[in-house]
C-alpha cells in the first residue's frame, strides 16, 4: 500500500524574506493567525499562535517570530 505524501505550501516571511515550506494544516493555522492581526482581534492571534508554535517551532521560528 502506496503512503500518500502530503502536498507542501511554500510561506514567505514578509519582513525577513526567509521561506518555510508548511503543510495543508499548519498554512490554515498560520493564516488564521495573519487573519486574527488583521481584524484586531489579538486574543485569537495569540491563541493561533501557541498552537503552531507547538505544531512546528521552527516554522514558527521563520514565520512568526
């Protein structure tokens, strides 16, 4: 039985310029996040946040940091 490779979503950090490439799950979460920041709502940012910092520190070290 063949294992089914999940497809990767390449971010951009928009200040540092580095990239990180993310799954389907983590892209959601992270622009939830960049979503949250936007509308000011920064109790869901930091809730987002704490969980893709948990789901992938070092893409968080790259994106969010």
């Amino acid at each position: 039985m063949k294992k089914q490779v999940e497809e990767k979503i390449e971010v951009t950090n928009p200040y540092s310029g580095q990239s990180i490439s993310l799954t389907e799950e983590e892209n959601k979460i992270y622009l939830s996040v960049k979503l949250a920041e936007l509308m000011g709502n920064y109790k869901l940012m930091q809730k987002q946040i704490s969980k893709f910092s948990r789901l992938n520190p070092k893409a968080y070290m790259v994106l969010l940091d």
